[in-house]
C-alpha cells in the first residue's frame, strides 16, 4: 500500500513572475526609435537606416526630384503666379508638384505610424492582397509600373519643364538641325525647334490619347461582353456577330478610312481609336460572365429578387475587373503604337501639335546628318510601350491564381 502524501509535505510551487507585455505594433516588426522619426523628416533616410534600401533610395530620389525641380524652375513658378491670367497647364504643373512632394512626406511616415499603432485584430486575405503582395514579388513589373507613373508625372509638370515653346521656331538659318547640347539636349529639327520641349509635349499628347482611347474601349467592350454573357440567347447572337464582323476588319485600315473621311484632328483620333478597341474585352468579359451567371452568389441575388441590371453592375461587372485590368494596361501601350503609326502617316495629330508619332515622321528625311529627330520620340515610345507592357504581364501573374509561382 503506498504512502500517502500531506500537502504539507509537498514542494513548493515555483515563483513565476508574470510575461511582460510585448511591445504594441505590428506583430514581428520593430516598433520605430525616436532617431528613425526624426530622420523620416527626409523621406527615404527613416527606410534606409532600417536597412529598407529599395523602398529608401525611391524615396529619397524622388524627393531630390521633387525639391530640384522645385528650386530650378521656382522663377517660372513665381511667373505664373504674378501673371494676370493663370494658364491652366502651368496651374496644374504647380499643383501636381506641391501635391507629390506631401504624397512622398506622407508615405515616409506611414510605415512609422504602421509601427506604432496597437496591431488589428488578424483577417483572412482577400484575392485582391494575395495579388498585391505577388505582384510586389515581381521586379520587372514595379520597374513598368514606376517608369508609368515617372511619365505621367513628367505630363503634368511638363510646362515647368520644358525650357522652349514646342512651337517657337527660331532662325532657320542659325538654329536648324542642330546637334544635341547643353542648350538644346535633343537637338533642333529643320525649323529651330528644340526636339527636347516637343518630346515632353508630345508625352502628353499620346498618353493622354492612349489613356482616354483606352478609357472608351474598355468601358463599351466591358458592357457588351457583359450583356451578351449574362442575357444569353438572340442577345447574345447580335452582340457577338456584330463583334465578329468588326474583328474581320483590319483595325489600321478601318482607322485609316474612317480618319480620312474627316478631318484628323486629336478628337477624332481618340474616339476612332476608343471605337474600334474595344472587341477583345467583349470576348473576354463575355467568357468570365457565362461562369458568374452560374454561381451561388448570382442565384441568391436572383432569389431576394434583384433585378438583372442590379445583378450585372453590382455583381456581375465587378467580379470580372481583374482580366478587364490587364486588357487596359496592355491597350495603353498598343494604342500610343497605334496613334504614332497614325501619326507618321499624316492621318493622326496634325502639325504643329507634336506627338512622338509626326516627330519620328519629320525625321524620317534627315536619319544620317539629323538622327536626333526622329532618334529621341522614338526611344520615348520603346520605354513607353515597353514599361506598359512589363505592368500588364506582371497584373497578369498577380491576378490569375493560375500563374501565381
């Protein structure tokens, strides 16, 4: 029989102190250092000295960018401000400039206050995080996408910028087809214009055609596609048999007969463009909605008995905008290809608004004693078309699960 133990003759219980609480932030990550926020006061220096050196070197350059061009173009700021009449572009140059340097003061410190704050109670990610983080992974794509946004930035602060009238002809006997230099970086062409000032007006002439062109084909060919897909049947017939008649036409000659039929002009290069863009995301919208219709969350819709519209523009159009993303950015690049093409061949932008396009054309007679004309638009449209396509293909990956490594 064993001994029976008293609870006096037990041991006693270790004294244990209690866990100090962990620090409050986010979970895994160093709440900042008093010496860390005051450097964040020159956004990119908090993130390098927390060893963050891609996220520290673009801010820090894009901060120099911001206060150089500030402090090197401050006599055309105090110009337009002394001016009786405020030009609109330049007013926007201002204002885009004053409004980049708070987004990258505020950017510099969010990741501060991100350290500082009690951590939120843990979600489950949704499909748009999981495609974030993934496309974060890719570095040719954050190159496509940084070079994107360093042009559209360069479009609105072009009248700052550019140090000649992209229109201004100077002695044609003095100032033609000269080399490139430190007064004119691009060179003149054949009547004195720097082709510096018309590169950065014409970025604005193509991005703008291609962005707005783009805009108007994706929005038709997002509500046809979604149309025939969810209504089916006759309507379904129609609208693909008009799209299949549209698709046999060759786009360039079809814009070619239609811009020749008017008089070219940019409005009517952007809505000829926007108008006959917009067949392949018909046909891909068309394919993701003959699966929505079919799932639960459709059939629950219909059994609180909602209406087909409702169904489609709040349900149904919003499911497919991964693949109608992807289709967007892609276009942009195939459409700046498409208006230079139309340009070069004296049917787009016409003389003497520049674009990349009637630039690279005025240089086509003078490519061996002249190369800088035609040369510095063309680079321009390479980097352009390439950087879009590099978003596109990286907004592909992210968003399709099937491609995700």
């Amino acid at each position: 029989m064993p001994a029976t133990v008293t609870p006096e003759q037990l041991p006693p219980e270790p004294i244990t102190q209690p866990a100090e609480a962990a620090p409050a932030g986010v979970p895994g990550r160093r709440p900042a250092t008093r010496t860390e926020v005051l450097l964040s006061v020159v956004p990119g220096l908090g993130h390098l000295v927390r060893g963050e050196w891609v996220p520290g070197m673009i801010l820090l350059l894009l901060w120099g960018f911001t206060l150089s061009l500030a402090f090197l173009t401050r006599a055309k700021i105090a110009a337009i401000f002394t001016a009786r009449r405020l030009p609109v572009d330049a007013l926007v140059a201002v204002v885009t400039l004053a409004v980049t340097a708070l987004l990258l003061w505020g950017w510099a410190f969010r990741d501060l206050a991100t350290r500082s704050r009690r951590p939120r109670r843990m979600h489950g990610d949704s499909q748009w995080s999981i495609a974030a983080r993934h496309f974060r992974k890719n570095r040719l794509a954050i190159a496509g996408l940084v070079v994107m946004l360093l042009l559209y930035l360069v479009t609105l602060v072009t009248p700052l910028i550019a140090p000649f009238d992209p229109a201004e002809q100077g002695n044609i006997i003095l100032s033609r087809y000269l080399a490139p230099s430190l007064q004119h970086l691009m060179g003149t062409d054949k009547f004195g214009r720097d082709i510096f000032s018309r590169v950065l007006y014409g970025a604005r002439i193509s991005l703008s055609i291609g962005f707005i062109a783009v805009g108007i084909s994706i929005t038709l060919g997002t509500l046809i596609g979604a149309f025939a897909g969810y209504f089916g049947g006759i309507v379904d017939s129609i609208l693909m048999r008009f799209t299949d008649m549209m698709l046999s036409f060759p786009r360039l000659v079809l814009l070619i007969v239609v811009i020749a039929l008017f008089e070219p002009s940019i409005y009517i290069v952007v809505i000829v463009l926007g108008l006959t863009g917009w067949m392949g995301t018909a046909r891909l919208v068309r394919g993701e909605v003959l699966s929505l219709r079919e799932r639960e969350f459709v059939q629950a819709a219909r059994a609180l008995g909602m209406g087909d519209w409702r169904i489609i523009f709040r349900h149904v159009i919003p499911n497919t905008m991964a693949p109608v993303i992807v289709s967007a950015t892609l276009g942009i690049g195939q459409t700046i290809l498409t208006e230079a093409s139309l340009s070069f061949l004296g049917l787009g932008v016409q003389a003497p608004t520049p674009s990349w396009g009637n630039m690279v054309a005025d240089g086509r007679d003078a490519l061996i004693n002249a190369w800088w004309i035609a040369t510095f638009p063309g680079i321009a449209i390479v980097l352009t078309v390439v950087a879009f396509n590099l978003l596109g293909d990286g907004l592909r990956d992210a968003l399709d699960p099937r491609l995700r490594t």
